[in-house]
C-alpha cells in the first residue's frame, strides 16, 4: 500500500511542476521583451533557493505540492531563458557548438553534485542537500547580477 501512495504523490507533483511550467511557458515571450532574459535568470535562481531551502525546512505534502508548483516556475524562468541567452552569446556559425558546450557542461556539473547530495545526506543529515542546493543557487544568482553588470557596463574607452 506504501509503494501505490508514494506512486501517487509523485504523480501528483509532477503533475502539479509540470502546469506550473506550462502556464509560465505561454506567458514568457512577455516578461522577455519587458524585463529581459538576465533579471529572468536572475528571478530563476533565486526561485530555486527559495524553493530547496523551504524543501530542507518542512516535511509536509501538502507543503511540498506548493513547493513543486514554485519549482516548476522556477523551470519555465530559467529553461528558455538560458538557452536564449546562448544563443544571443555565440556567433551564427558556431550555435551548435555553443550549445553542444552547454550541455556538456551542465552534465559534467550534475555528477559532482548527486555526489555531493549524497554525501551531505548520509554524513549530515537529509536536509543539508536541500540546504547546500539553496546556497548554490543564491550564489549563481549573485554570480549573474555581477555577469549582467560587467556584460552591460558602457564602454568607457570610446
């Protein structure tokens, strides 16, 4: 009985992610042309450490049905957002590459961090990946305000 109610809830919050992300998708090209892709990555990040912080401080399903509706806000921020971005960084001739680098790296990142989750989790205790995902994200929230002050700061030499 265990086993169908777990396969139920999982259901359930994907189902829950999975409108959230559509619902945001529709209305995106909005928020794009008016506040721009780097405060909607910015928006993104800090969605997320919101999100996983609030997953290490409760353990409530009723809570965590919300939490999945904010972490699939949190997909349709950064998803689109990301990969615009790329393809306005990288030159015409080489968007496949950039793209391929991407995703290489994103893979390459998400080995050290299932490592890092569980280690945290059988040496700390179950919340701490939550907690250290937080921390990151708010970091490369940082990261990304600084990236878009230095990207846009006027050229001073003209």
């Amino acid at each position: 009985m265990g086993l169908e109610r777990n396969v139920f809830f999982t259901g359930l919050t994907s189902f829950f992610t999975d409108t959230s992300i559509k619902m945001v998708y529709s209305v995106m090209p909005l928020f794009l042309m008016s506040i721009g892709r780097e405060k909607l990555i910015i928006a993104g990040f800090l969605v997320y450490s919101v999100v996983y912080y609030l997953f290490g401080r409760y353990n409530n399903i009723s809570v965590f049905i919300g939490l999945f509706v904010l972490y699939g806000l949190y997909s349709a921020l950064v998803d689109g957002s990301q990969k615009a971005m790329i393809s306005d960084l990288v030159s015409k001739n080489m968007k496949g590459t950039g793209f391929g680098i991407y995703h290489a790296i994103l893979g390459m990142t998400l080995l050290p961090a299932s490592l890092i989750a569980g280690i945290l989790y059988d040496k700390v205790n179950t919340n701490a990946p939550f907690y250290f995902g937080s921390a990151i994200a708010l970091t490369a929230a940082i990261l990304m305000i600084i990236f878009t002050i230095y990207y846009h700061k006027p050229d001073l030499k003209k």
